[in-house]
C-alpha cells in the first residue's frame, strides 16, 4: 500500500502544472499581447488593463522562471528592459488564441444576457 501512494504521489498532473505556470489571472493576457513582438514594462502595463506595476513584476518574473519569456536589459540611462515569447511562450499561442474565441462565443454572450 505505501509503495502504491508513493507511485501516486510521483504522478504529477500536466494541466495543474500548466495552470501552475501561467493559471494566474494576468499571465494570458500578458502573454497574448507579447505575442505581436517585444514589448517594454510600461506597453505591457498599458495593454494589459487593471493590472497594476507590483502584480505585473509578479508576474513577469513567474513568466521567465518557467521560460515562458525572456528579459532582455538594455545598459542605458535611463535602463530600458525589453521582454519576449521565447519558443516555449510562443507554443502557447494556439491553446491561448483558441481559449480567447471561446470566451467571445460563449462567455462574452453570457455576460451580456
């Protein structure tokens, strides 16, 4: 018996994994909009609308742990960061694009009835 929950325990769920990494509240939407190229920290506050400056570096930060973008720092005055999809962001798209049509079809008209 103990060695069969060890087996269970060592079975690791792949969607909670996903959703570990990019579950939270902002890192779609963040990700979407890199997805048109390399944005600075400002544009991706811009277009990501209620997030705030602390919840974006929370998130940016979780992002590129988890490789799913890169920081690109520019040593000038004042510094300029850059951040991008890396390849593994970028294979993200399609399920992202994909949850994004179903929210307008489905969620969107909910909302409004």
């Amino acid at each position: 018996m103990e060695n069969n929950n060890r087996n269970k325990s060592q079975k690791r769920c792949s969607i909670k994994d996903v959703l570990d990494i990019i579950g939270g509240k902002w890192a779609m939407p963040i990700i979407y909009n890199l997805s048109k190229g390399k944005l600075r920290f400002m544009e991706i506050e811009r277009t990501v609308t209620g997030i705030n400056s602390r919840m974006l570096v929370k998130e940016l930060k979780n992002l590129e742990a988890n490789g799913i973008i890169t920081r690109t720092v520019f040593a000038k005055v004042p510094p300029t960061v850059e951040y991008e999809l890396t390849r593994k962001g970028e294979k993200l798209l399609p399920s992202i694009r994909s949850l994004h049509e179903w929210g307008q079809e489905y969620a969107v008209k909910e909302l409004s009835e």
